[in-house]
C-alpha cells in the first residue's frame, strides 16, 4: 500500500510537472528547447511511474485519483503564472478533491 501511494505522489506530481514545464516553453521563447525536453523527460519518468502503479491497483481505482494533477496544475498557474482563478473554478478544484477522497476512501 505504501509503495502505491508513493507511486501515486510520484506521478501525480510528475505529470503536473510536465504541464507546468509545457506551459514554460509556451512563454520562454529563449529557453523553449530546454523547458520542452524537461517536459517530455518528466513524461517518460511518469510514464514508467504510472505502468508500476497499475501493477498495483485497479485502473477505477487510480485514474479517478490522478485528477489531483488538476488541482497542482489549478494551484501552479495561480502563484507561478499569476492566472485569475475565479470562484468557479475553485469551486470546481474543491469538486475534484472531494471526489478524489471518495474514490480513495472506498478502496
């Protein structure tokens, strides 16, 4: 269980890596080359990480658990990238942690 968890974590904030480096090479004209090959490394890394997870547990039971991915990406974009996040969309990040607890909880 621990191992799964870890696993988990470790994706969840590969993945969320990979966006937040993405969005980088999007608005870094002088660093593009670099902060794109960052990303797709933290792709294959979670990639890997990901195939170990389902070893572990059932994909229903993951998946639904990776949606935390939106709430890093959700928070990165507010104090990294200076987004406005509107009530609605906190409302919906709240939705998913929610959810994601329920799901968590059932296994």
């Amino acid at each position: 269980m621990l191992a799964l968890i870890v696993l988990l974590v470790s994706f969840i904030t590969l993945d969320a890596g990979e966006q937040i480096f993405f969005t980088l090479a999007s608005k870094k004209e002088n660093k593009k080359i670099f902060f794109i090959l960052t990303a797709v490394f933290l792709h294959l890394v979670a990639l890997a990480a990901w195939l170990w997870v389902l070893k572990l547990a059932p994909i229903g039971i993951v998946l639904p658990i990776t949606s935390i991915n939106y709430i890093l990406v959700g928070l990165a974009g507010k104090f990294l990238f200076k987004e406005d996040i509107d009530i609605r969309r906190w409302t919906a990040i709240l939705i998913i942690t929610i959810g994601t607890a329920l799901v968590w909880s059932g296994k």
